[in-house]
C-alpha cells in the first residue's frame, strides 16, 4: 500500500505555496465530530427558528450569521435527496447570511465604482450584478450580487466576509458622500425548475417578466421586499430581499410555503453539488483575499475599459500585463476534474490532495468535489500547478478511503472545462464563454 502525500508529509510542505502568505491547510484531519455551540456571539438570522421547524439538524456559521446545512437526514436521502429537489421541482434556502450592506447617497456610484472591478456606471437602477471587491494586492475580498436600487442607493448582498468593515474603512478619509451600514433586508433563494412557477403564484405574471440579475419591488403577505433573479445553482431561480426582516420573517415564509405546495416545494440548505457542476465559485472555498481573480477563471472580472480608478486596479492591470506577455505570476490556477472513486455524496472536511503520478508528492488540492447524478462522475474544483491546467491533463487525487476506489491509493483524475454541465441560468463568464468571448466586462 502506498502512503498517500498526506501519510507521507502531514503539513505537506510539498505543494508549493511560496505565492501566499498564509498557507491553505492542506492537513487531512477528516471529519472531526464536536457540537455546535449556540450562544449570543453567533447571529440568528430571523429565519433559523423557521429553519429548525422545517427539520434543520446542522449549521455551520457564515458571516457571523449561524447558516443552515442540511434538512434531509442521511437515513432520507440526505444531500443527495436535496440535490434531487433542486433539480427536479422547487426549494427554499434561509440564505439570510448574504448580508445585506447599503451604499446611499449623492457619491453612492462613484463609491461602489471605486471598490468594484467592474464599471459601476454600467449598472441601471433595478439590475443586479455579480462583482468582486480586491484589495491593493489584486486578491479577492469578496465577490458579492450587488443590487443597484437607484441611482443614488446599492446592496451589497455578501457572500462569507465582513465587507461592511472593510468599506467603511475604504470611506474614512475620503470625500466621498455616501453612507454605508447594514441594513434589516435578510434574503432567502428559490430554486429549480419549478421556480418561476411558484413565484407566479407569490407574485402573479409580473414575476415571469423579471430577466436575469433583473429586480423587482414586490409585497408579500404585505410587506416590502426586492425580487431578483439570480442564484447559486445554474437553475432557474431568484431570490427574495425582505425588508425589515427581524419583524415579517415569519409571514413571507409562510407565504412561500403556502405557494410552493403545488409545485413539491421542499426546504433545502444551500446546494453546493448544484453549483459546483455550475463552475460558480464558493469565497474562503474556491479562492480568498490571497486569490487573483485570473487564479479562478474571473479574470473577465478585470475591466480592460474601465478608465477610473479603483482599488487594485494597478496590481491587476501589471499581473494581466504579464499574462498577455505569456508570464504567469503565480503558482496555481482552478481547474475543474472529473475524477474516479465512489460518489462523493458529503461535504469535504478537507482540502484532499493532488498529485501529478500515482506515487509522487502533492503538488495541489481540491476545493469542492462532489458527485454528479447526470455526469455518473465524480467532479471537483481544484486548484493546480499552472503547467498542469490545460483540459485532458491527467493528475490523481487521494480521496478517503471511504470514496476511494482502492483503499490508500489514488484515483484518477483528468482536467475538464468548466461548467461541468450547461446551466438553465449561465452566469456571465458561462455566456461570454458560449459566443466565444474571454472579454473582461
């Protein structure tokens, strides 16, 4: 038996990280059973009671915010029944942790255009828009949906970092008149095929006439809310924006649940194997404040039109520079995989590891792995050596011998594009990609 790289080196100082200045613990510590602590320093979005009624039995936290990430017991059918519903009929997610931060005020798009990538001015009231946020090191802070309201007002709708602080912080000093702070606005997603079906019922015909990253201002069981349709699966879906959450949770729940009886609606936490064979990216996941946006295939991110100044903007525009030059200055780039091994059907406890031989060190690691019913493959996000990204390279990962075809040895693993399969919903960069584009926006 061969001692996997993990045996053979426990902080496997083989993959090279020399690009970072705090390594991905890449030790493979495997599931580690504690129980969640509840107190009073963790947020209960107004939506975790309901969330515990409708049969949530594990959380983690995101945001600060404890986040729901399961309902189906595995004895039911666990992630993999959630994936069914996803795909097949209609499901509601407590995504009250996309935190909601509000830029308003005279300066409110010179703001948002200084902090964003992409060209804010381009961006109408009432479209929604898929962004990041980089640091003057070019890494992603974060890369929320950033909703634009009017012309003077923006959401930031997070995704697991507290942007909040860190665009006051950008405010202070600056002349900029604007004023930024969170507000009671807490979303929950509804996705699948039977999405706009249900939402229909909510809404009546308006809600089929919203496009993609379009919004809507709607009432449900009488209060206010923003309707977009957006997502995180590759579906059909939207999602629901309710103002002053903290007091109406309860009635635009009900409300929901009430719509979707006819449609099979079921409760579901956050579908990641969903958006895994989507391509869409997981932040603290897939990439963090120490990822250039060209690691992970966001690169059409980086405005090559944008004329004003942003943060970033000059680390970017010198690492694209040397990419158009044939350089690359880093060590690893995101790769999708399909690989071997029995189904993935569990969240990864670890960053298992990539090797380019059967009995060499790890040179790189997945992300998300998960298994796809329609594919009848496992696939994964990886990041990998640059020279070993170009798609039909063949590397071997080593998965727990619980999904492992033989126990202590490798599966094998081939790079493919991504997305792993054609979306109802394409994002931006899965649309430039299907009419032949690689334009930055």
């Amino acid at each position: 038996m061969t001692d996997s790289p993990a045996q053979s080196h426990p902080n496997v100082p083989s993959v090279d990280q020399r690009d970072r200045v705090v390594p991905i613990n890449l030790r493979q510590s495997g599931p580690t059973p504690v129980e969640l602590l509840i107190s009073t320093r963790i947020r209960k979005s107004p939506y975790w009671q309901l969330s515990v009624e409708a049969g949530c039995w594990r959380a983690e936290v995101y945001n600060r915010v404890y986040h729901p990430r399961g309902y189906i017991r595995h004895e039911d059918g666990g992630t993999m029944a959630e994936y069914n519903a996803v795909v097949n009929d209609v499901t509601l997610w407590n995504v009250a942790v996309e935190r909601q931060i509000r830029v308003a005020g005279p300066d409110a798009e010179a703001f948002v255009d200084f902090v964003i990538t992409r060209d804010a001015t381009k961006i109408h009231p009432m479209q929604a828009r898929y962004v990041i946020l980089c640091n003057e090191s070019g890494g992603i802070l974060n890369d929320p949906v950033l909703l634009r309201l009017a012309q003077d007002e923006f959401w930031f709708s997070l995704s697991d970092s507290d942007l909040a602080m860190w665009l006051q912080g950008v405010r202070v000093g600056t002349s900029f008149d604007v004023q930024i702070q969170e507000i009671d606005t807490c979303p929950v997603q509804i996705q699948g095929p039977k999405s706009e079906a249900l939402m229909v019922d909510l809404l009546g015909p308006a809600a089929s006439e919203i496009p993609s990253y379009g919004l809507l201002e709607v009432e449900i069981a009488g209060h206010s809310a923003v309707v977009s349709q957006t997502g995180f699966t590759g579906e059909k879906g939207y999602e629901i924006y309710l103002r002053d959450a903290t007091l109406h949770a309860e009635d635009m729940w009900n409300a929901v649940l009430e719509a979707g009886k006819a449609h099979n609606l079921k409760v579901i936490a956050p579908a990641h194997h969903r958006r895994i064979a989507a391509g869409i990216l997981s932040w603290g996941q897939d990439m963090d404040a120490e990822t250039l946006p060209f690691q992970v295939n966001l690169g059409y991110q980086v405005s090559r039109t944008k004329t004003a100044d942003y943060i970033g903007k000059a680390a970017l525009e010198a690492v694209r520079a040397q990419l158009d030059a044939g350089q690359t200055p880093y060590t690893h780039t995101l790769v999708g995989l399909r690989l071997g091994g029995k189904p993935i059907d569990e969240y990864a406890p670890d960053f298992w590891l990539v090797s380019e031989n059967a009995d060499s060190d790890a040179i790189g690691y997945l992300t998300s792995p998960w298994y796809s019913p329609e594919l009848e493959s496992n696939i994964a996000m990886a990041h990998v050596p640059v020279a070993l990204a170009e798609p039909g390279t063949s590397v071997f990962v080593w998965l727990p011998d619980q999904y492992a075809e033989t126990p202590g040895q490798p599966v094998a693993a081939t790079v493919v594009d991504m997305p792993f399969r054609p979306s109802v919903n394409p994002n931006t960069r899965e649309r430039l990609k299907q009419i032949g584009q690689d334009a930055a926006v």
